[in-house]
C-alpha cells in the first residue's frame, strides 16, 4: 500500500509543478534524491506514507567523516608498550630473585647433613678391661677305634671321670674270630718251627759224620729261620688284635667332666665314631663317642691392643669377672703370650689360667679381664658408628669452622662393643661426625643439623 502511494506522488509532481519552469528541474533533483533515499531507507520512506500522500520525502544530507590526529593514535600505542616493558622488567627481575633462592636452598641441600657428637674423656686407668673366653684346659674327642655295636655305657653328660675310668663296652664278634684264628695260625706256626728246629738240629748232627749232604743241612737251618720268621709275624698279628680287642672298653684318658655323650645301646661304631647323636633324632657320621674336659684349670685366651703389649708380661696377675657372678672377682695369672702382634688386628694373644676347684666356672663362658697397666694415659671414647674403615686403617671425620669434613688417622685401644677407645689421631674438645655417610670424602663440605633434625630429614 504504501509502495502505492509512493508511486501516484511521483506521477502527480511533474503536473503540479510543470509551469515554474527551472524550479521544476530542481524539483525533479529532489525527487531523485528521495527516491535514492527511500531505496537506501524503506523504512522511513514506509513511515512517510503512512502519514499523508501530500507530503514530500525529506532530503538527507551526509556529512564527511571528521578527520583523526596522529598524536591521538600513538599515545595509546605508547602507553601499551610502556605496560608491556614494565611488565615484562619486572617478571625478569622476579625470575632471578627466584633462581638465586633457588640457587641458595640447592646449595644448602646439596650438603650432606651430619650431626656431631663429643668424645667422652677417660680418666687415667690404672688397668685396661678385655673379653675373653674361657676354655677348658684339656679337651679331648674319644674315639673308640674300632668297629662293633655298643654293649653299655656306664657315664652320661656331666659327670666326673677320673683316668682309666670305664665309660662304654662295644661288642666285636668279628673281631673276636679274627684274634682266634690269629692264635690258631700262631700255633700252627710255632709247631712248624718246633719242626724245623728238631730237623736242623738232626741234620747238624749227621753232617759232622757225613751222613748228610752240606746242600740239606743248609736247607733244614734256612727252613728253621723262616718258620721262626713265621711264628714272630703271627705273634705280631696276635698282638695287634688283641689291641684292637681292648678297645671294645672305652676308658678315660684323664680326670675331667663329660661334656658330649653320642652313643647308645645298640649302635654301630666304626672306627672313624659313631654315626649318630644320642637323643638328637638325626643320623651323622664320623662323630666322637665322648667329649671329655678337664676343668680344674681353665683358660682364658685373651687379645691385648698393641698399644698395652708391654704390660702382658708373664706372671702378671689378671682379675677375671662374670655376668653370672655379680660382684665376684676370680684370680688369675699370665702365663704365656704368642710374642707376636697379629698384623691384622693389631693386637697380641695372651693366656691366662685360673683355678677352678669348685667347678663353678664354665669352659666356654665369656669373661671380661682386668690388667694393671704401668704407664696408663688418658683416652677419648667414641662411637662405633663413628669409625670409617679404610685400605690404610680406621679414621674418624671432623667437622672445622667452615663446615668443611676431614678423615684423620687414629689409633684404637679396647673396643667396649658400641664404642672404642681412641688412643691417638683425635684432640680432646674435637667432635666427630656421629655416623657418617658412606660417600663422605675428605674436604667434602658438610651441613651439621642437630641429632632431631637429622631424625627428621631421615623420615
């Protein structure tokens, strides 16, 4: 509808306004004007007829866009670039705030941490303390040397024998007919040379009236040599026999305590022992029929620190003390020593002996003895731990002022089990790394934490 009017407006322009002439021409511009605007704005041109077909379209003038300066374009690019700088400064400055932190906390872990521990000052000991164990002082494994089944045993664990003392019986029937055959071919030996003996006799006496040729008396005198030959080998063999006889009773060799029992009724001995334990449940070879220990003296092996050597003089007199006995002090004397400093462990093999009377001190029990010492000097006691074994000997590590580890050389004296006494290598008030590590090296820099620390970094 309104394209409509539109249109009979357009028609009726030229008829009204064909008499003014140049005015008409002008009139046609403006109608060329708001027919190009209507088709740029139908909807204006749409709103315009709606109100009235007398009305002419408005005419639109554009103006030209307002000209832009250059100052108004490069301040905003600048500030943006000065944001972007100061930004990208202060992000810079950040990252090397964080990688010398970084640098710092890397430095201070790196360092292994280690806690330092004072040596503890020994006073001057008038005697030095060394374990021991004690032994019998005569032990013997009996054997019965010969083969048979045991017949009865007459001695258990435990008790006390005196020498000669019969303790088993093995019965040997084979070796019973071997010994009668062996006195058989005995007699039949004697016989024959009781022969030969009268037939060399004859044959001496019938040569002096040359009824004998010299060719059969000299026969009949070697015949008589070699049966007597023959009579001394049986003897021997009779005698070996019988030794092998006797040994069916198992007696002891000297007085002293049963330590180990291993035969039983029935059993089969041979002569390398017996194969099997009593009691035990299981089958063994080549085990000792008895164990027997002579305890009336004991002895005591002990081991003196080379640094003490001087003072393990024979005769010296030695004080011995047991857990078991409490408060109880047991005598003893030096009697022997190897003469001699084991290269490996730096020390010299003494013996001890002390008398047991009463038996109540035990072959094989640990015992801790006392030895006076002539020159005694201080010592500074530190931990096992603390020790670093190398090629060239012990070392302990120290800690300076600078945190920097260092392994020293030292010289030990009695080890106490936990910890050791330092003789020489360490200055009294140095403390020692308590438990270094295996990686530790000399001039290594170290950071010391305390013994709670250490626990907590460990976790």
């Amino acid at each position: 509808m309104s394209d409509e009017k539109l249109t009979n407006s357009a028609e009726r322009l030229p008829q009204n306004n064909a008499p003014q002439g140049a005015h008409g021409d002008k009139a046609m511009s403006a109608q060329n004007q708001s027919d190009q605007s209507n088709q740029q704005h139908p909807a204006q041109a749409n709103q315009a007829g709606s109100h009235g077909e007398g009305h002419h379209p408005e005419v639109i003038q554009h103006e030209p866009p307002p000209k832009v300066s250059r100052a108004s374009v490069l301040v905003p690019v600048l500030i943006v670039f000065v944001v972007t700088v100061v930004l990208a400064i202060a992000g810079i400055l950040h990252r090397q705030h964080a990688s010398t932190v970084l640098a710092k906390y890397t430095d201070t872990v790196a360092a292994p941490p280690v806690s330092i521990q004072q040596p503890v000052l020994q006073q001057n000991a008038q005697e030095i303390v060394i374990p021991g164990n004690m032994q019998a002082f005569t032990l013997a494994p009996i054997y019965a040397r010969t083969t048979g089944y045991v017949k009865a045993w007459y001695r258990d664990i435990g008790s006390h024998v005196s020498k000669g003392e019969l303790l088993a019986i093995i019965e040997t029937p084979e070796l019973d007919q071997q010994l009668a055959q062996a006195k058989a071919d005995l007699a039949t030996a004697q016989s024959n040379a009781a022969l030969a003996k009268t037939t060399a006799e004859r044959y001496v006496d019938l040569i002096g009236k040359n009824a004998v040729s010299q060719q059969d008396t000299d026969n009949a005198t070697t015949q008589l040599e070699s049966q007597t030959t023959m009579v001394n080998s049986a003897q021997a063999n009779v005698r070996r026999l019988e030794e092998l006889q006797s040994f069916e009773r198992i007696v002891a060799p000297f007085d002293g305590v049963i330590t180990q029992r291993n035969i039983d009724v029935g059993q089969l001995i041979t002569a390398e022992g017996s194969t099997t334990t009593a009691g035990a449940g299981t089958i063994t070879g080549s085990k000792e029929t008895f164990d027997i220990s002579a305890v009336r003296t004991l002895r005591v092996f002990i081991n003196v620190p080379q640094i003490y050597s001087p003072d393990a003089k024979n005769g010296a007199i030695a004080t011995l003390t047991l857990p078991q006995y409490p408060g109880r002090k047991f005598e003893g004397k030096l009697v022997r020593s190897s003469n001699s400093v084991d290269p490996a462990s730096r020390t010299l093999l003494a013996e001890v002996d002390v008398q047991n009377p009463t038996g109540e001190l035990l072959p094989g029990s640990y015992t801790e003895v006392h030895l006076h010492t002539s020159n005694p000097a201080p010592a500074l006691i530190v931990p096992v731990s603390a020790l670093i074994l190398e090629t060239d000997g012990l070392r302990v590590a120290t800690v300076d002022g600078n945190n920097i580890a260092h392994l020293v050389h030292i010289t030990v004296g009695r080890d106490f089990g936990t910890s050791v006494e330092v003789l020489n290598g360490l200055e009294k008030g140095q403390g020692v790394i308590a438990n270094p590590p295996d990686s530790l090296t000399d001039g290594e820099k170290v950071r010391v934490v305390t013994p709670k620390q250490a626990g907590a970094e460990a976790k």
